[in-house]
C-alpha cells in the first residue's frame, strides 16, 4: 500500500516512486550535509548501505505513507523525498492525511519545494478524495512554518514537546490545509 500510485510532473520536478537501489548513491550524497538534519529525527547516514537499507526502504515499503522520489526533469538529478500518509477518516469524519518531505540543501528556496508540494496536494485532493492536509513543525524551525503558511497552512495548535535529538522541551506548531483553502488560493474546484 505504500507505494503511490502514479507519478507525477510538472514544470520543475517529476515525482515517481522511490527506486531504492537506483536512488540511494544519490540521497546518500545529498544527505551528508548537517543542515538537512537540524530539525528532522535523523541523522548523516554512515553509508550507502543504510541509505538503501533503512531510509529509502522505509520509506518506499511503509504500508502507511504513499512516497515519490523528486527529481529535477532537465538533469534527472535527485532533488529530494516526499511522503504523505494514507488517507484516514478523523474525530471529525474528514478524510485527512500528513506531508512531509526532505529537500537537498542545494534545491532549497528555488522553487523545487513549492513545486512539488502543489503536485502532491493535487494528488492528495483529486485523486485520493483528502479534505484535509496535516504537517507539523518546531517553531524554531522558521523556513518550515513559514513555507507552509505560505502553502496556505492554519497554525492550529502550539504545545511544548521534547526533541531528542536537542534533549530539551521545544514548541511544537501543527498546521491544517484545508482543501476549500486549497481550493481558494489556486483557482481550482476539486
């Protein structure tokens, strides 16, 4: 069930499912740099060997998200991984799902980012039917709560949560897109 269904393309980037042994000398390259790690719960990968055992096999294998590699359409160079969760209903009987995604820092603020998000929320709201999108951010991470509040994301809640990787208690922000939202901010009627 994890594996999503189609690919998808745009301008910038296509989206298509994680090949993992195709894909993992590439993530690994890209992953070497700490920044990417600042606010995420992993780490540097030691090698190759993890990449393709653990990051992407996860990722392509888990039954509860759908995830694409990104790549740059005029280099095929591999620009990052996005993931959403499997639809759910919620508390409020909304069908709902989660994003997230990890970019290299090279493709970071160039609009690959901004792409690929509208091809998976267009997925997410077309084709699988979602009314609502969640994410989550700490608050100190900036370039992240901006970038989705700039996506059309309502901060819904902040509480104080304890980050491992920083050993202290931080603020958490969860945010919802709304497909009505959605909807508004780009013309469309799903």
């Amino acid at each position: 069930m994890g594996t999503p269904m189609k690919s998808l393309e745009g301008q910038l980037v296509t989206l298509r499912p994680i090949d993992v042994e195709r894909d993992s000398p590439e993530w690994f390259e890209a992953m070497q740099d700490d920044e990417m790690h600042l606010w995420t719960g992993n780490n540097i990968p030691i090698d190759v060997d993890e990449v393709r055992d653990v990051v992407l096999a996860t990722y392509a294998n888990h039954p509860g998200i759908f995830a694409w590699c990104i790549r740059e359409n005029r280099t095929d160079k591999m620009v990052g991984i996005y993931w959403i969760g499997v639809p759910l209903t919620s508390d409020e009987h909304r069908l709902v799902t989660f994003d997230a995604q990890r970019i290299a820092k090279y493709f970071w603020r160039k609009g690959y980012t901004k792409e690929a998000r509208s091809l998976v929320y267009h997925y997410a709201f077309t084709d699988l039917g979602v009314e609502e999108i969640r994410a989550s951010a700490w608050e100190l991470n900036a370039n992240s709560c901006l970038s989705m509040e700039s996506a059309g994301f309502e901060l819904v809640r902040s509480y104080p949560r304890f980050n491992r990787k920083y050993d202290s208690e931080l603020i958490e922000r969860e945010y919802v897109l709304r497909r009505e939202k959605w909807n508004q901010l780009n013309g469309k009627q799903y």
